[in-house]
C-alpha cells in the first residue's frame, strides 16, 4: 500500500496532455492522474461548474424554462469552460492552476475568468481601432471586407456569457502566420495582432509600388488580384527579399526583367543550405534597414522557411516565374476596354428589353436588339442566364461578336480554368457538365472555331486585364 | 462526447435530494387524494431522464417536475392508482413540446395550459391531451413561419421588430 501511495505521488501533471483548448478538463483529468486532486474535489468542481451552468441556463432562457436543447447547454458549457480556462491557462504553470482549482471555489475562478475575457475584449476593441488606422489602401476584396466589415460584425456580436468560445465572423483575410487553435476572443486578439505586424511592415513601402506589385502579381497568376485570398504581407516581404537578393534596396519592390533573369539563373545554382543563407541574409539586411517593430522580426523570420522551400521547388522545376514577381509590360495597355456605370440598365429597363426580346418574331431581330440595346458585360451576361434565347439563337448572337466581345466573354466566364490553361486547351477538353445552358452554347460555339481563330482569341483573353473588366 | 456524460452524472449525483423534495409535495398533495413513494418517484426520474435523452434536452434540477405534481394532484381525473404514471406521461408531452414549440411557450404557460386541457376539453385523457398539444404545436409553427416571413419580406417590420 505504501509503496502504491509512493508511485502515485511520483506521478507528475502530463503537460503535453494539456491544451489551450479545454484547459480545465485536462487540468481535472490531469489533476486525478498525478494524485494532486481527490475524486471528492473532482465531483465538487464539476458540480461547481453545473450550478453556474443551471443559472446561466435560467438566464439564457431569462427565467422561461429551466431546461433547454443538449446543443444549447453544451454551447453554454463551453463558454463557461472558455472563462475558467481564460483563468486557469493566465496562471502559467499547470501544477498552480491545478492548486487554485483545489482551494479557490469553481465559481470564484469562473468569474474571474470572465474578467480575463472581457479584459482581453476591450484590447481587441483597441487593437481593432489601430489596424482599421494602419490598414493598406489596397484593393483586395478580402482584407477590406475582413477589416471594414466582418471584424466590426464579431466586436458588435461577441457573446462573453453564453457564446465567448465562438468566433462568430467570417475572416477570409489569411494571415502569413494563423495558429487557428485558439478560438473566441482570444483568437480574434491574436488575429489582429498579427495584422497590425504585418500591417506595419506593409506601411514601410512606397503605396504605389504595391499597387503596380499586385498588377503583376495578378498577371503572372492570371487572376484577378482583387478576388483572390493571399496574404499581402508575403508578397511584399518575399519581394523584398528578391528585391535585396538583386542588389536593390528592401524598399524597392520592382524587379525587371533583365533583374529575374540574373537572380533565376543564381538561384538555380545553390543548393538548398545556399539558397536558406542567401534568403537568411536577405532577411537581415531588411530588418536593419527597415526600422521594424522588435515582434515584427520573428514573425518575419517565421515565414523563411516556407519561401526557402517555394525558392527551392520552383529552380528545381524552372518555374521562378511563378514565385519572383517580375515587370511585365502591361499588353492590355493596346486592350484598353472601358465599362462606364452608367452604360448599365436598371431592373427596370432590363425586364422591359426581356419582353422585348421575348416578343420578337426572328431569331435576327432578337440579335439586332440585344446588339442595339445592350452596352455593358453586366446585362449581356444578365440576359445570358434569364435564358431568354433559345437554341440555334445562342449562336446567331455569338456570331453577331466580334473577337474581343468573345473574349472578353470567355475571360469572365472561365475565370478560373483559364487561370490555368489556355482557351484552345480549355475548350478542346473542356467538359460541359456543370454550365448553364448559354455557357453550354458557347463552347460548343468556340469548338466549332478553327485553331487560328481560337489562338487569336487566346491572345486577346492574356492581353486583357482583369482590372479593366471592373465588375465595380 | 463528453458533455451528455457530464450531464448524466449530475442527475446521477443527487437523486437523494430530488427524492427528498418530491416527498416533501406529498404533504401538499395527500388533500386531494394522491402521493407518491420512493419508489414511484425512483422511476418518474429514470423515466423523464430517458425522455430529456430521446428529445435532446438538458434540464438541470426538478422544477418542471414539482409544478406537474403541484398543478395535476389537484385533478379529478388523477387517482392514486394511475398517479405515478400518469406523470410520467405528462413529462413526456412536456418535453416533446418544448421542441416542438421551439421553446417558444414558457414552461409554466405550458404546464397550466396542458392542466386546463386535461381538464376540460380532453376530460383526463392523455390521449386525447396529446392529440390537441401537438395540433397547438403545429399552429405555432405555421405562425412562426408566418411571422418569419412576413420580416424577410419587409425591411422597416424587420427593423421594428428587433
């Protein structure tokens, strides 16, 4: 017997059994399994944490009915367990947060962990003001839309009694560095930190040369950046390190062609130890030149590896031209195709050239009209997908467009295939499948297009910028 | 998972004190002719656990319970012989309505109105009891519905409304 009490007490707290998440429970079962709590203390807590539980119940249902849906009250539990564990996780060692669950009461530690929370919301809030100043005026759909709009929803909805472990927001923006473990608040804290970081960093170059970087960008990846998920902060900081590998200064963000040329045919060179000492001391120069934030340099160096590895992968495979982002003359400048706003119809003027079209008695007058009447990408596709053509009536009016009507049709509608192959590969194999039927119409349109014609399309769909064909 | 055990383990815990209070309504309810035993009491928990199991719900303490016995002992439908399952019944009506209602109706509303029905208009029936509540809940619904809506589809109802 006594040398069974000996072993227990040799037992020690299993830290890696013990995460952030659910901290308490693995502290109580943890607790248990290194002799430090008694089974009587065990059922005192968990009783503990029923009777807040019960009350928070009554007050979620505010005095209605004391009982309510598993889901509810497992949702309530774990937003009372996310403040205990707020608490508990805030004391540092595990063998002190296992004391205090021995001698302070559950009730004691609960409220003390809301305090944590709604502390560490109020931060957000503040850390929120600061991003939303820093924030890069940059056209990207989803680090405007995560910034203006979706962390505004989660400070204004945040729940801290009933709901503090949701993280109730739609973040698309990705980070360079996201550890999604944590959840609630404190993820959200730890979102905007890293945005403010990266932010900051952001803020270090010339505005206008991050601009006419995302250009190239776009066209080397051909997509449009504006809809794309990526992290901003990698791109530029990847482009910096190229930038400085070329000899240029960390702030300048251009790389010519003649610059990648000579950069790809060293890169291609080194093994990879080189290319991880070369990137490494590309890392310190801008760190000592940029006058950066002490946190800033870690989260920097944190990204390393992840470009030593791209750099590695695309010499291997010739393909630094899909990681260094070079100048490349803007072809669609000869392309330039203009939307004006005002050249879109109303619902109202749209359902009145729908009757009539749907009125007309020939294939050609239904043509001529749609060519008379309709003047903007926007109402043509409108009309596409109210399906009102018929048949053989798709192609008449295909035949009606000229090349760069075609292509510009083809660059909005197979965005992402042709993010990957051209159009005469694309259309060639491309399946029908899945399209609607006027989509459907238009392959077989372009099929029956000799190879010429469809090259020649081809060109014009690569000269056309996405940031001309504004869906603003 | 985790928590339905946790849940479990409560009830689990005090069933001593449950018995203790359900005993203590007996004093209340022995003018009107009817009481419980421990063993009575034993199985209306083990039953209303399995009911709050099979609807998915959590309750926490016996008060849905006691006001059951408090508002139906008093019934002239309710004898000793039957009273113990009859409960039992009566809880299970209870909770499937709470669903189905989307705990729209407040417990006790609920309780009272299934009291005057059993009383009036189903004369003691459970039956009968659990046919009209479950024509109730489906009225309910299609209000719900309705009111649903009615703030999609209109803006300044919606703004009004919240």
């Amino acid at each position: 017997m006594n040398e069974y009490r000996g072993w227990i007490a040799e037992r020690k707290v299993r830290r890696s059994r013990l995460t952030r998440h659910q901290y308490t429970i693995g502290l109580l079962q943890e607790g248990r399994h290194a002799g430090l709590l008694t089974s009587e203390e065990t059922m005192r807590i968990q009783q503990g944490l029923m009777l807040i539980l019960q009350e928070l119940i009554l007050r979620y249902t505010q005095g209605e009915s004391t009982s309510v849906t598993t889901e509810t009250a497992e949702d309530i539990m774990l937003s009372v367990l996310y403040a205990t564990d707020a608490y508990l996780f805030g004391l540092g060692q595990p063998e002190q947060a296992i004391d205090c669950l021995k001698r302070m009461s559950i009730r004691d530690i609960y409220t003390q962990g809301v305090e944590t929370v709604s502390q560490c919301f109020a931060d957000t809030k503040q850390l929120y003001e600061d991003v939303s100043q820093t924030m890069v005026q940059v056209p990207i759909d989803a680090y405007r839309l995560t910034i203006d709009e979706s962390l505004p929803v989660f400070l204004r909805k945040y729940g801290m009694i009933f709901h503090a472990h949701n993280t109730m927001a739609s973040i698309d923006y990705p980070l360079a560095q996201d550890d999604m473990k944590l959840q609630g608040v404190f993820y959200m804290k730890q979102y905007l930190e890293r945005l403010q970081l990266e932010n900051t960093f952001c803020n270090q170059f010339d505005l206008q040369a991050i601009l006419e970087l995302l250009s190239h960008y776009g066209r080397m990846c051909r997509f449009d950046y504006r809809m794309e998920l990526f992290n901003l902060f990698q791109l530029i900081l990847n482009q910096s390190v190229f930038s400085t590998l070329c000899g240029g200064a960390p702030t300048e963000l251009r790389i010519s062609v003649a610059q990648y040329e000579r950069l790809a045919r060293r890169l291609a060179s080194l093994s990879e130890d080189e290319i991880r000492t070369a990137i490494t001391s590309a890392l310190t120069i801008i760190q000592q030149e940029l006058k950066l934030d002490h946190q800033l340099i870690p989260y920097m160096d944190g990204c390393k590896e992840e470009l030593v590895q791209r750099v590695k992968h695309a010499a291997e495979y010739n393909s630094l031209d899909h990681v260094i982002v070079m100048e490349r003359q803007s072809a669609a400048s000869s392309r330039v195709i203009s939307f004006d706003k005002a050249d879109v119809m109303s619902s109202a003027q749209l359902r009145r050239l729908l009757d009539q079209i749907h009125s007309c008695a020939s294939t050609e007058e239904k043509v001529k009209l749609m060519l008379q009447k309709v003047h903007s990408i926007h109402d043509y596709l409108d009309l596409l997908e109210s399906n009102c053509l018929y048949g053989d009536e798709y192609e008449a009016l295909f035949r009606a467009f000229g090349e760069m009507e075609l292509a510009i049709l083809a660059k909005v509608v197979f965005y992402e295939e042709l993010r990957n192959e051209s159009l005469v590969s694309f259309i060639s194999a491309g399946s029908e499948e899945d399209r609607s039927e006027w989509q459907r119409h238009f392959v077989r349109f372009l099929r029956d297009k000799d190879q010429d014609a469809l090259r020649s399309m081809d060109r014009c769909v690569n000269e056309l910028d996405y940031e001309q064909l504004s869906f603003n | 998972m985790f928590w339905p055990r946790i849940f479990q383990s409560l009830h689990a815990s005090v069933p001593e004190l449950y018995t203790d209070e359900l005993l203590g309504l007996n004093e209340q309810t022995r003018p009107y002719g009817v009481a419980l035993t421990e063993q009575e009491i034993a199985m209306i928990m083990v039953a209303r656990d399995q009911v709050l199991q099979s609807y998915g719900r959590v309750e926490l303490g016996i008060d849905v319970t006691k006001e059951m016995v408090e508002q139906f002992a008093s019934s002239a439908y309710v004898e000793q012989e039957s009273y113990a399952e009859t409960l039992m019944a009566l809880h299970e009506i209870f909770y499937n309505l709470k669903n189905e209602t989307e705990d729209r109706i407040n417990d006790y509303q609920l309780i009272h109105m299934m009291k005057s029905l059993y009383e009036e208009e189903c004369a003691g029936s459970i039956d009968l009891l659990q046919s009209r509540l479950e024509a109730y809940a489906e009225q309910c619904r299609v209000e719900a519905m309705t009111n649903d809506n009615d703030l999609e589809g209109d803006d300044a109802a919606w703004h009004l409304k919240r």
